[in-house]
C-alpha cells in the first residue's frame, strides 16, 4: 500500500508541470480578476455582492472632516484607502474595458467590470467637493500596519487627508483626472449623464493639478513611507492631458501634450516601467495611437517623437533593445523583489494594446536589433500571463483560486481572518496578529482572483503570510491584467467599440498609411567616454574612465536620468537614484552647450551608458 502511494505521488509530482501547459482557462481567469475588487470594496456593500465573506466596513470614513467619505477602495492587504494607487486602478480598468469591452461582454463580464469602475468613480466624486479640494487618503498606513483587523472590525485612524490649493497634490489630482476622463468613456453609451458628471470632475482636477503645482506626499507627508511619488507629477499632468483629448475631443489637451512634450519628460524619458508612479510609457502609447489614427495634424513630429520613446519601452521588454528589462530565469519581467508582478500585468497591458493598435495599419516595431511584429508583442504578453496562471517552474498560478496551486496564505487582513459572518466576535489589533497572522495554515476566505507579489529574481517564492513582498495582493496589479485576459480569451474582433467617433476621424478608411516623413532629431545629450590612465594592482589591470555629458540641445536639461550596466567598481560624480542615476548634487541643470563630467574606475572595458530620462526647459 505505501508503494502504491509513492507511484501515486510521483505521477502527480510528474504531471503536474505538464497540466500547467495544457492551456488555460482565460475565461476563468478573467472572471476571478474581476471578482478580487469585490473584496477590495469599502463601504456599504450592495445586494449584488458576490464575495459574500465581506461586510459593510469603514462607514464612519470622513465623518470627522465633516465629509462623506464611505465607499471606494482598500489598496492592497491592508484598510487604508491610498487615492494616487486606488486613481491608477481605475484609469487601467477604464482602459481595459474601452480596449476590450466587447471582448468582456462576449464573457458576460463587461457589467461586472463597469461595477467595478463605479465603484471608484462614485468615491471620487465624493472626494472631490470642491474644484480645488481632493480627499487623497482615508486611515494611515503608520497606525494599519501595526494592527491585524479584519476591514469590519477596524479601530485605526479614520483620518481623512487633502490636498488643496495652499497644499497641492499635483500627481494626485491630474491622475484621478485620468481616472475620470477614462471612465467617462465608458459609461458614454449606457450612462451618458454620469458619463458628462465624470468628464467635469476630470476637467476640473485637470485645471487644479496644473494650476497648483506640487508633489501630494509633500502636502499628505503620512503617504511618504507607503505611496511616495517618486517620479513627481510631470508624468501625471501629460497622463491626464491625453486621456481629456480621447474623452473630449478638445484639442487644448493634445496641444497641452505636445507643447509640453520636452518640459514635462514626455519625449526625454524612457524608462521601461509602467505603473501607479511612472505613467510615462503609458503616455506614450496613447500619444502613437493618436498618430498611427492619422489625426496628427501639425503635431505629427512631437507624436512620432512620443512613439519612439513607445517602442523603446516595447523592445526593452520583448529584449530587442540595448538595454532589456531582466528577466527571471524562467522568463518572467522581473524589476523588484516587492510586488513585481504589478510591472508584469502593467506591461503586459502596453503590450497587448500596441500590438493592436499596429497591426491594423501594418506597421511593426523599430527596434535595435531588428523590426519586431505586433505578433511577437502580444505572444510575449501572453507568455507573461500564462506565466502568472501556471507556466513556470513552480507549476504554480500566482491568481488566488485559479488553478490546481496557488497562494494559500495571502497577506491579507480579511481572507486570513475567520468571516465575520461566521464568527462575529471582535479581533483585536494584536488579537489579530496573535490568532490570525501568525497561524501556520492557508487563508480561511478564499481571496478569488487577487494577483498576489509573484516569486522573485529566480522564479523563487515563499507562500507565507509574513512574506509580503510576495504574498500580498493590490488591485493595480489585477486592473490591467483584466484588459488583456478579456483578448487572451475572445480575440480582437471589435476592438476599441465603445469609443465615440472622433468629430477629427478620416471620412474614409485609411489603408496602411504612409506618415508623413520627419526628419530624425539627434539625441540632445551627448556622451563620451574615454580611458585617462590604468594601472595593475595584485594581477589585475585597473582603468579609469572619464564620461563627458554634454547638451547640445538650444534648452536647458533638468531632472537628467542616466544609466549604467556593467559597472564593477566606484562611481564619482553622479547620484545613485531608483531611476539610474542623476545630477550631482551641485548642478540643477545643464545649460544649452555646456557639459559635465563623471569617472568611474574598475578592471573591465566601458560600462555601457545611456540616457534613460529627461526635460528640456
């Protein structure tokens, strides 16, 4: 008998990797990635409920600032309501279903996504009571984190934070402007007046963001440890921007975007990250389908130059580029030990999207290594999410309920806490931590569809309540994977069908275009590197470099973003930042024609160099 359970075992350990290739159940899978915002949700929660281990939560929320701050979202494991992340949440599934709503409604998912939308939209409006008033935060991540509760049962602070115009939060508010603008199209067929409702909040945070300049954790100072804006607000303004033209129609808004293309970064930066910070390559993406419509006009040069900066993105991720994204040694886009897969299903998404916005117009990706097809896109995009369903060297889906393994101790307050409908006896901050968090065994509430942290740099993962980098789930990571689990599933028939008409569209079909031609600008920075002196030290010849930087732009540069591979040794001159590197501290910008110099010394050839971001003021 126990040799039967050992063959028995081992037919298992056997086939259960080869069960992990044989296709996947995208309709499934879309299905639960929208069913984890239900157990996000805050606030009074509707008949139509259907995570039924979650109760009405947070219903005092803004009482104390003499506002009604009920509903919206949790952002991750824990009951804090964090607005820039909750924002990029909704702009991405606003983004989703306009992309691929025909292909959610062929799953019977579209009103099920459209809810989840509205759920967020309809707390917006709450929290923002006055053109220059934005409610960014309800509860604090310092007094949550020290405290497991399940969302019912919650004793934290309930303390509601704004920005305004004496405290201005300009990514803050351009991105909920984004979420807004978004959103308004689509609910433009079924709702055409809260569709309008929408659009108006949006154009008004629009004007506060751009009008009050300045980052939002500097006015919410509590956000710094748990949603810092790395990036700034530049991003946000021209993300904004572009999603107010494809809302309106307005051209102030494509002026905006392409006026302030060199001033705000959004032709100098291209960093291959997308995500609740960094909204530049989305920026980007949407700025080429403005292009590749044929709606250009006489911005065609500042277009073209945003979908050069689109397909860097695009070839740094497929490994077509000088600088590729790393990936795991299974395959996976890997960026950070912390949540990686927020990056993944992100670009993923951009992904997905570009190929379909090319391959109508027969146009491929210009990249370092040769031209890329929008097939070879969207088959990498989907080896990303079948890699997150199963396809990896653990056989395990990092979706919570999707597949034969997955994640069984979620960080996550509610799904590791017995139901309050169950047991309706009040948890404790530490009682929580005692009883619940610590328990050695899988969640008691099934977090469906949540889209946990994922392994890191070697496909490795720990599946441990305490692990949260890995284990813990956010809603910005389950938003743009929705959009592209809707076309895994259906295919592209119908892409883009709940846009309006555009009042600028061609009144003829347009037959594989030939863009106007535009002369290819040089690079506005300059880089040299050269060998000064060497010497040999126990065996090992030394070199040192010196990199000259020059700006032969007719502007000044800010905010210059360097990097820097296959460097072995010290670097001076430069400041190490989460984005390469930057100024020294001595020098703000770079005058038009001037140059600044750095050195670095190791016992290899050049390190390889480049400029990954900047602004021309």
């Amino acid at each position: 008998m126990r040799g039967i359970r050992v063959i028995i075992h081992m037919l298992i350990c056997v086939l259960a990797p080869i069960a992990a290739l044989a296709g996947h159940d995208y309709a499934k899978a879309l299905t639960k990635s929208i069913l984890f915002f239900e157990a996000q949700r805050s606030g009074y929660l509707p008949n139509n409920q259907r995570i039924t281990w979650r109760a009405n939560s947070g219903l005092q929320d803004g009482q104390a600032n003499g506002i009604d701050l009920v509903g919206g979202y949790y952002d991750a494991g824990d009951n804090v309501k964090f607005g820039l992340p909750m924002a990029f949440t909704i702009t991405m599934m606003s983004w989703s279903i306009i992309e691929y709503g025909k292909q959610m409604d062929a799953s019977g998912e579209l009103s099920n996504a459209m809810d989840a939308v509205k759920w967020g939209t309809d707390y917006f409006i709450k929290a923002h009571p006055e053109p220059y008033v934005l409610y960014g935060e309800v509860g604090d991540g310092d007094t949550d984190h020290v405290c497991w509760q399940r969302p019912e049962d919650m004793t934290t602070s309930r303390t509601a934070y704004r920005i305004d115009s004496e405290h201005p939060g300009s990514d803050l508010a351009a991105e909920t402007a984004a979420a807004m603008a978004s959103a308004s199209l689509v609910f433009r067929q079924s709702d055409p007046a809260y569709s309008n409702l929408l659009l108006e909040h949006a154009k008004q945070l629009f004007d506060f963001a751009d009008k009050y300049r300045g980052k939002y954790d500097s006015s919410i100072t509590i956000v710094q440890k748990y949603y810092m804006s790395i990036s700034g607000y530049d991003d946000e303004l021209l993300w904004a921007a572009t999603w107010l033209y494809r809302a309106s129609n307005d051209k102030y808004y494509l002026d905006y975007l392409v006026n302030n293309a060199d001033a705000l970064g959004g032709t100098g930066w291209s960093v291959a990250e997308f995500g609740w910070d960094v909204k530049y390559a989305g920026v980007q993406v949407l700025a080429s389908k403005f292009l590749l419509e044929g709606n250009a006009g006489e911005h065609a040069e500042t277009l073209q130059r945003y979908q050069r900066k689109a397909e860097m993105f695009m070839c740094s991720c497929i490994g077509k580029s000088s600088q590729n994204v790393q990936r795991t040694p299974g395959g996976l886009l890997y960026r950070q030990s912390w949540n990686n897969l927020q990056f993944v299903t992100s670009a993923s998404f951009l992904l997905t999207v570009y190929s379909d916005y090319l391959a109508p117009v027969g146009k491929t990706v210009q990249c370092n290594s040769g031209p890329a097809q929008p097939s070879e896109l969207f088959a990498f995009a989907k080896s990303q999410i079948d890699y997150i369903l199963g396809d990896n060297p653990r056989a395990t889906s990092y979706m919570v309920g999707y597949g034969p393994t997955y994640p069984q101790q979620v960080h996550h307050r509610g799904s590791s806490i017995v139901s309050i409908k169950v047991d309706s006896t009040f948890v404790s901050c530490s009682g929580g931590y005692a009883n619940w968090f610590s328990r050695q065994a899988g969640d008691l509430n099934l977090l469906d569809g949540a889209i946990v942290g994922g392994p890191g740099a070697y496909d490795e993962f720990a599946d441990q309540r305490d692990n949260y980098e890995q284990t813990e789930p956010t809603t910005y990571n389950n938003a743009p994977l929705v959009g592209v689990l809707a076309r895994l599933n259906v295919g592209s028939e119908g892409l883009g069908q709940l846009l309006p008409v555009s009042a600028s569209a061609p009144s003829a079909p347009i037959k594989k275009p030939s863009p106007t031609p535009v002369k290819k600008t040089p690079s506005p920075i300059q880089i040299s590197q050269n060998t000064t002196t060497s010497w040999n030290l126990r065996g090992k010849t030394y070199y040192r470099y010196s990199v000259i930087i020059t700006n032969s732009s007719s502007k000044s540069i800010k905010d210059l973003h360097i990097g820097i591979s296959k460097l072995y040794g010290p670097l001076w001159g430069l400041n190490k930042s989460r984005y390469g590197y930057n100024f020294p501290a001595w020098l703000e910008s770079l005058p038009s024609g001037k140059s600044f110099e750095f050195v670095y010394i190791h016992s290899s050839s050049q390190a390889d160099i480049w400029v990954s971001g900047y602004k021309l003021v």
